[in-house]
C-alpha cells in the first residue's frame, strides 16, 4: 500500500518546485528589466539608443538632454543640431495603459526639425490612451497665436479644432517671397475630422481684417496652384481620399490675394467656399458678394487639375467692378454675365443695363472725346486658340448701334468708335 501511495505524494511537491522556479525567473527578469528601464543607470544605457532612434525618426541629429523613465513618470528634452527643442515630462501607467503629460516645444530657427519655415513656439498637455491621444495646447507665430485642440490614433492625427487669434499675414507672404504690404491680420476657426481614415470633413470661417494696404509689384513667374504638388507623395502619387469642406471667409481688403491671382485686385468680399469629391473628380463652389453683386464660380478638377471654370456675375455695380480689377471705371451701370472656360476655349458674355459713359475718364484713360452717353448693351466674346470673335449690341440716347463678326480684339473699340463718328457725319445723332 506505501509503495503505491508514494508516487502520487511526489507530484505536487515537484509541480511546486517548477512554479517557485518560474516565479524566481520572473521576478529577476522583472530585475534586470526594472534595472535597464526605471533607473539611473538603465536611463544612461537607454538614452544612446534613444537618441539614434530620434535623429534617425527626425532626419536630424538629435541630442538628448534630459532623459528619465520611472515606472510611473518621464520626461524627456531633446535638440537639434541649430538649438530647436522639444520637452515633455508627466505620469503613465501601463495597466490601464494611460498618459498624462505636459509638452513644450521651442522652434526658433529655421533648420533642423523645424520644417514649417515659420519660427514657433508651442506648449500644451497630452492626455490619453496610448492608442487614442488627446492634445490640447497653443502655439506661437510671429505676433499670433492657434489655440490647437488635436486627437490622435496609433499616433496618426485624426482630428483638429483650430481657433486663429490675430495671425499676421504680412510675415507669411516674406516667408515665401511674395511682396506685400498690409497690416492684415486673421482670425477664426476650422474644425477637421477624419483625417486618418482619409475621408476628411472640414468647416470653419476665417476674417481678414485689413487697416493699411499697399499695393505691390505681382511677382513675375508665378506658376499656379498645383493640388497634385501639395497632396502627392514623395513617389508623386496621390492616395485615395475623400472631402467635404464649407468654409466661409471675410476679407476687408481683396488685395491680399493679388499675388495668387496675378492681378491687382481692389475691394472688399464676403465668400463662401465648399469643396467636395474625391481625388478623381473635385468640384470647388464659390460664392461671393462684392463689386456690389453677386458672384457664383464653379471650379471642376479632374485627378486634380483643372478641367472646367464657369462663372456667373449677377447685378454688379460697373463703378466698383471696374475697381476690383484697379481700373478706372469708363461707365456705370448694372453688369451681369458669365464666362464659361474648358482652358483651351472660353465664352465671356456681359449684359449692361442702365449705363452711362464718363467722359473724363474716358478723355483721360483712353484717349476718347465724346458727350455722356446713356446706354444698353449686351456682348458675346468667344476665345479659341487662334481665333478671337465679338458680337453684340449698344443701344444708346443716340442711335442703336449693332456689329456682328471677329475684328481683331485690339480693333473692336476703333471700329466702334468709327461706326459713332459715321454716324453723327450722317447727321444720325
């Protein structure tokens, strides 16, 4: 019977053993690990390793000057090779895995890590899961300031409530060689979301508020706004993605777009702006109500490039539409029109109502003697590659004047002219 019995008596003893054995084991990797993390000296070994992996991540040389990890707090300072830093300490767990921290970044100098061209200076706090991390903070531009209100996932940002408080647009333009010269400064707000899933919603407005503006010389050379530059890859390919943005704009002063426009432009604006569609086919709407009218322009992109422009001009003031372009106006009046362009062939037609020629401005601006005249007038341009046509009419207090055909468009107005002298020799008017 006790040599029966003896075997079964050895077994829990042995699976004891085994389970002290893998206890001890855990608790000297737990050591050794606790050692090389959540100490002095494990920081010293850690932080050459660290530092690699940073100038490596950033592209940069980076040198750590501060490095310390305990089992519940960190903090971490760092800089670059022209003395731009990054610093952020505070509290973590890992069951639940949780963080608390604040961070402050010093971007003074136009190198190193710093890749926005601007000089910055930011702080704020990170809280959250490791996974879903929330930022809350404010950073620092020239004399304005973005208050930042940002979610990431795995690190990827997700979402982004920005509020814009006095922004100068001056330094911007010299960042990036435009001439300029205005006190405008930008405030407002813009809310993005779903950015990593690559199905981005965008709303916000944005006001430009404008004191002093002088105009400047258009820079020469300046090449178009390329979509396909800004969202391609390093490859020049673009990732499929999909957006819905409605944003509204306020702006005192046009001018502080001439330099994108390529013209001089004079006048204030309210716009409202949405953009939708995917990166194969995107349609741009803008509506806008200056020159005392109502602007509505619709811009087709097709992968990105511009296919179609249609544009419609509804009771315009002739005085402040001559003026949104920095023209003296020869005429008043009412104008309404639209111009339909493919880029290779356009059709510009105006309709004038209720109109008036000045005649000083006239004498003065273009050279042309004549009495104040009252008028109608309606004209049709069509522009192709090689050929220029004009049609219409001119219904005046003095006599109605029709020309049909495709003179020359340096042409049209000395033909037209020569049909109102032939007419008063006639003793028509």
């Amino acid at each position: 019977m006790d040599t029966v019995d003896h075997p079964i008596k050895e077994r829990p003893l042995r699976k004891r053993y085994i389970l002290v054995a893998i206890g001890l084991i855990l608790l000297v990797m737990w050591g050794i690990a606790h050692t090389l993390l959540f100490t002095p000296l494990g920081n010293w070994l850690i932080t050459p390793i660290l530092q690699n992996k940073l100038t490596s991540a950033l592209q940069h040389p980076i040198t750590i000057k501060t490095f310390t990890l305990t089992s519940d707090n960190f903090e971490l300072l760092f800089v670059d090779e022209v003395n731009n830093s990054v610093n952020t300490k505070g509290s973590y767990t890992l069951i639940p895995p949780h963080i608390n921290a604040l961070y402050d970044t010093n971007l003074s100098n136009l190198a190193g890590i710093n890749t926005t061209k601007f000089p910055t200076e930011t702080n704020g706090t990170i809280q959250g899961a490791y996974h879903d991390l929330h930022f809350i903070g404010e950073t620092h531009i020239f004399s304005g300031r973005i208050d930042t209100d940002a979610t990431l996932h795995f690190l990827s940002l997700n979402s982004a409530h920005l509020v814009i408080h006095n922004l100068p647009y001056q330094p911007f333009m010299e960042t990036f060689e435009y001439p300029h010269n205005s006190d405008t400064v930008l405030n407002g707000e813009l809310n993005i979301s779903e950015i990593e899933k690559r199905d981005i919603t965008a709303t916000g407005q944005l006001t430009a508020t404008t004191h002093h503006f002088k105009p400047s010389p258009l820079k020469e050379n300046n090449e178009s706004f390329d979509f396909w530059s800004l969202l391609a890859d390093k490859e020049g390919k673009i990732h499929p993605f999909r957006i819905n943005a409605d944003v509204n704009l306020s702006l005192d002063e046009l001018g502080i777009i001439e330099q994108f426009a390529h013209y001089p432009l004079r006048t204030k604006a309210n716009i409202h702006t949405t953009l939708q569609g995917t990166q194969n086919r995107l349609k741009l709407n803008t509506t806008a109500f200056a020159a005392g009218g109502k602007i509505d322009a619709t811009l087709t992109l097709t992968k990105l490039r511009p296919k179609m422009v249609d544009l419609t001009l509804k009771h315009a003031d002739a005085r402040s539409l001559f003026k949104l372009f920095s023209l003296p106006a020869p005429i008043t009046g009412n104008i309404d029109g639209e111009i339909n362009s493919d880029f290779i062939n356009s059709t510009i037609a105006l309709e004038i109502q209720k109109g008036h020629t000045v005649p000083s401005v006239l004498k003065r601006q273009y050279k042309i003697t004549q009495p104040l005249i009252a008028f109608n007038s309606s004209i049709k341009v069509t522009l192709k590659p090689k050929l220029i046509r004009y049609s219409g009419t001119f219904k005046s207090d003095l006599k109605d004047l029709r020309f049909d055909g495709s003179p020359p468009h340096d042409q049209m107005l000395t033909n037209l002219l020569r049909q109102i002298n032939h007419n008063r020799d006639k003793g028509e008017i």
